[in-house]
C-alpha cells in the first residue's frame, strides 16, 4: 500500500507509464507517449509483481523519451514479467 502506480518521464515531452487490473482481475501495463500513442500490454507472472512492477516502470520513464519501451522491456525482462500486447 502506498505505492505509486503511474509514472511520468520528466521533460516538455513526457511519456506516462503505468499498471492497473483489468476488468478481468489481470494486470496490464499502460504506455502513453506525448502523442497520445497508446499501447496496453497484458502483463503475466509468478506471486506478487506490485514492488517489481513499480521499480520496472520507474526505471523505464527515467531512461529518456527514446527509450521508455526498450528499457521497460528489459527491466520485465530481467523480473521475469512477461507481456503480452492487447
């Protein structure tokens, strides 16, 4: 509890990232860029992924606009979060 779910990179252009539970009690991650480019990805993993999510999009964000996807990636890569897009 008390965790912060949504992320914004800083900067005039500032992607969004964030996670939330679907209408089907299943976790997706959400991607906005200044552009109103939006991807939802549906996220699957083993046991509770709250903390490993918010570390993995926070890092993500911070990586500069170009690469807010190719580092969010990685970092689920490196949790082992597998996404599927939706």
């Amino acid at each position: 509890m008390g965790q912060q779910h949504c992320f914004h990179a800083p900067g005039e252009k500032s992607d969004f990232l964030g996670w939330r539970i679907g209408r089907k009690g299943r976790t997706e991650i959400v991607y906005e860029n200044y552009n109103a480019t939006r991807f939802v990805w549906r996220a699957d993993f083993e046991g509770n992924a709250d903390l490993r999510l918010d570390e993995a999009l926070s890092l993500s964000v911070n990586a500069g606009h170009e690469r807010v996807i190719a580092t969010l990636f990685e970092e689920l890569k490196k949790r082992a979060i597998a996404i599927e897009l939706i």
